[in-house]
C-alpha cells in the first residue's frame, strides 16, 4: 500500500533527526516573517555558518548576554521557568 504524504513526512523527520551531528538536538518549525528570515540568510552567509549554526550562535549568545545581567537568584528563576529535555 502506497504510503500518505503524511507519513512521507514523517519518516522523512525521523530519519533527518537520526543523522544530526548531536545527540541532544531536537527539531523546531516555525514561520517568520521574511525580513527576519532574510537577515538570518546574510548573517549566515556572512559568518560562513548554515542558518541552523548562526541560528544557535545568536540564540547563545543572547542567552549568555541576558545571563550576565542577572543575579543568582534571579539565574535560578530564569533555568527553573523552563528545563532543558
């Protein structure tokens, strides 16, 4: 029997999790607006990295930036909103 698009799409999904470089990666889909998605595409491109890599830097680096303003307290609150998988 011939498989559904949906199921297409879903082996498709198991399978490009599979090969990522890192055990501890996780798939996100979204949609952005095409301004932001275009900046991403020059950033990248700029840097030499993939999207997915100057995606995880930014997102990082925001991270480390917002944590340095913080104190330890507020640090906990901040892990303890949401834990890492």
């Amino acid at each position: 029997m011939a498989l559904t698009n949906a199921q297409i799409q879903a082996a498709y999904r198991a399978r490009h999790c599979k090969n990522l470089d890192t055990a501890s990666a996780s798939r996100m889909d979204m949609v952005i607006d095409s301004d932001s998605l275009t900046a991403l595409r020059r950033m990248a491109a700029h840097q030499g990295l993939t999207q997915r890599a100057m995606l995880q830097k930014l997102i990082n680096e925001a991270q480390t930036a917002l944590l340095h303003t913080l104190d330890g307290g507020q640090q906990d609150a901040y892990y303890d909103r949401i834990q890492a998988k």
